[in-house]
C-alpha cells in the first residue's frame, strides 16, 4: 500500500469483525515499527499484545466494571485539559456529534451514548489489543516519542489490511487491565489499541480535518 493512501485511509474503526489476526502479521508489523524515531534512540514504548481468551477475559472484566458504574481509576495523566480553548474544544464538540448521529443516537439520549461508550472496553469486537505503556520517570518528549510509534503501528496495519482504534479511555480502567498483564509497577498505560479487520456494516462518519492554512504556516520563498 502506498504511504499515502495508508495515511489518508487510516482512521479510528469502531466496529470489527470477529475474524482472527495471525501473530506472524502482529510480529511483522511491531518489529518494523521498531524502527520508528526516538530521541537518542531510548525507545520508550512498553507494548503488551493480547489476544484469544486471555483478551476475552479482560474485555469481559472491563465491561463489567463500566456497566456497573465503578469509579475510573485514579488519572496517571490529564486526556484533556479541563477548559479546552477555541479552536480545540469546538473540534472535540464537532467530533462528538458527527459520531452519535453516525449511530443514531440524539445528543439527550444518555442511556444509548452509555451503550456506545462501553464499546471501548470490548475493542468494538476486535480479536487482537496492543497495550502501550511508558515509564512514568520519562518526560513529554518521551511520550511524543511513544506517539510516533503508535502512528507507525497503525500506518504498518494498513499496509497488512487491518485496522485499528488507539483508545487512551483504557486508562481508565488501568488496574483492570495491570489484573491481567501485571506490568512492572513503575509504567504507566498510556492507551490500548483495538485491532482487526473491519466490519462494513457498522455506520460511521469519516471526521473531517482543518483547512491546511489553520494549522500550517509557509515561510519563505
């Protein structure tokens, strides 16, 4: 697949089918994502991969837990910023209301985004889930590193013809998921991501992006 049609056609799938990823595809794709760029080459990336009955398991337990109201987990970091400023916020609004009404679901009917919602913590139905993790001593541009490691992963997934969900909502449950891997007690889950081939019956909306001159600025001749 051209580079090119992998950025243009990669996007957050929601809705997978059941049709499982063969390992040898998972190790090929992670061990040229290896390559991807980090300063002074410290690689940062922590990457759990599950799949079969042990991702069974903990799908089962998280959505359990979210069903039944339990409080997340403590924040190891802040998603958002409390106040998101103009124009981030209206993004994120934009975003919101372009995915319910893509599943049907008014902006007033709680219950059914709640449903939707809990979708996160079954992968949307996908067979195969990377859990990326960074040690909490690193700084910010480690975690831009760990960034530019997850777009590589998923980009490779294009070219092998799946699809993916990166999914920070699994920090969260991030104690759900440390039952299950028991990651060494000085990382912390930065995002899950959901894996496999896409299911065409599930409605989406494909999100727009920002005209080119409202967030890139030429210089020079």
């Amino acid at each position: 697949m051209d580079v090119y049609e992998a950025v243009k056609s990669r996007r957050s799938v929601r809705g997978f089918k059941d049709e499982p990823v063969e390992r040898e595809v998972l190790e090929r794709v992670l061990s040229a994502a290896a390559w991807s760029p980090s300063g002074s080459n410290i690689q940062p990336w922590n990457t759990y991969v599950m799949t079969g009955a042990l991702l069974a398991e903990l799908k089962t337990s998280a959505v359990e837990r979210v069903a039944h109201g339990d409080p997340w987990d403590k924040r190891q970091y802040e998603m958002y910023p409390h106040e998101l400023k103009p124009p981030y916020g209206e993004r994120r609004s934009a975003f919101g209301k372009e995915r319910y009404s893509a599943l049907g679901i008014a902006r007033e009917d709680w219950e059914a985004r709640q449903r939707a919602a809990i979708a996160n913590w079954n992968c949307f139905g996908a067979p195969a889930a990377l859990f990326c993790y960074i040690d909490r001593d690193l700084g910010l541009p480690q975690w831009a590193d760990v960034g530019m490691y997850l777009q590589t992963i998923m980009l490779l997934l294009r070219a092998e013809g799946l699809h993916s969900c990166p999914q920070m909502a699994w920090s969260q449950v991030r104690e759900t998921v440390a039952e299950v891997l028991s990651p060494p007690g000085g990382l912390i889950l930065f995002c899950g991501m959901s894996i496999g081939y896409e299911d065409p019956t599930v409605s989406y909306a494909r999100t727009g992006r920002a005209p080119l001159g409202e967030t890139v600025t030429f210089l020079g001749d």
